[in-house]
C-alpha cells in the first residue's frame, strides 16, 4: 500500500508518557531538529571526478545518486536532459540507486540503475585517496580513467587512445579503454 505523503495526517513529536500512549514507541516520530540516524553499512551519495595525473582535469566523472535524489548538478542540466533523467528514473524505479558514469570514451549517459551491492562497492572504492587497487573493485570497463602500473588517472588528452579501443597512458602502459574489451591491463 502506498500512502500519499502530501495528504497524509502529520504527526507532531511528544516524548512518550502515561497519557500518551501513541508516542511510546518514537518509530514514527523524532524531536524537531533531530536528524535519522545514518548506517554505517549504508553508502553516501557521491560525485568523483578523479583528476588527471597530468593535467589536473578529471579521468571520469562518476556520480551515485541515492534512491529518490536528484544528481548534484541537477540546477545547471538543461530541462531535455532532467526530463530524460526523470523518464529513465521513472521506468526503472525511482526507489533505487542510480549510477551516471562519464569514462575515458564512453559513459551510460543519463545513468543506469543499479543495486545496494554495486552501490556500496563503488562508494567504497571511490573514497579518496584514489588508489587503482581498491577503485578497480567498482568494476568500470576502463577503470574509471587508471593505469594499473602508474597507481594514477589519466584524462583522454593523456591516454592515447587508438581506433580500436586499445591506449596507453603517458608511460606507455597498454590496456583497452574500450567497453566491449577485457579491461585488463596488459
């Protein structure tokens, strides 16, 4: 059963007594000003954007969206894209997390959803500082901008990338940047 916030009756704190039988239990209701406990094992809403060892500009642009937000930069999208966002929120669910990644070459433009698991994988391995061994638990095709060898991001200015797919970063590491290839470094 759904119920309609907006009409729903509201209720106002009071701490529990004798006379108060319906504010025994505080499950529904918290003091004004009071915030809801957050969960430890509950990832954060986030916005990554690695930057080129280089040049400073991000690798990659990966943004977690939590179930029923808006992305952070939601004001300066153009009302074409937020109506697509909300459509595609919409048709999967807006109760869910939702992944927009930008890579080296491709990205899932307006997002794709994704479940706790992922969401709590990638929040994890995006928390700074960056280190290719735990950002490669996200499990991004391109590793999210890394060269496994150098530890470092690079940007698409600095990966030099073939029509195939295959890069290498300024040291001359190889590996394919390319979605439908093994992302393994070689």
């Amino acid at each position: 059963m759904t119920t309609n916030l907006i009409d729903a009756p509201q209720r106002r704190w009071e701490p529990s007594s004798p006379t108060n039988p319906t504010a025994s239990s505080g499950a529904r209701c918290r003091p004004p000003g009071t915030a809801l406990r957050k969960d430890a094992n509950m990832p954060q809403a986030l916005v990554a954007n690695p930057p080129c060892t280089v040049c400073g500009r991000p690798s990659s642009h990966v943004e977690l969206v939590a179930p029923g937000a808006k992305p952070a930069d939601w004001q300066r999208w153009p009302p074409q894209r937020r109506n697509a966002y909300d459509n595609a929120r919409h048709r999967h669910g807006d109760q869910q997390w939702w992944l927009i990644f930008s890579g080296v070459v491709a990205g899932n433009g307006h997002g794709q959803p994704i479940d706790l698991a992922q969401a709590t994988r990638i929040a994890s391995a995006f928390a700074e500082p960056y280190r290719y061994t735990v950002m490669r638990t996200a499990g991004f095709h391109d590793d999210a901008g890394f060269c496994g060898p150098c530890d470092a991001p690079y940007c698409q200015q600095h990966w030099n990338v073939s029509n195939s797919g295959y890069s290498t970063c300024p040291r001359g590491h190889g590996k394919s940047l390319d979605a439908l290839s093994w992302p393994d470094d070689l």
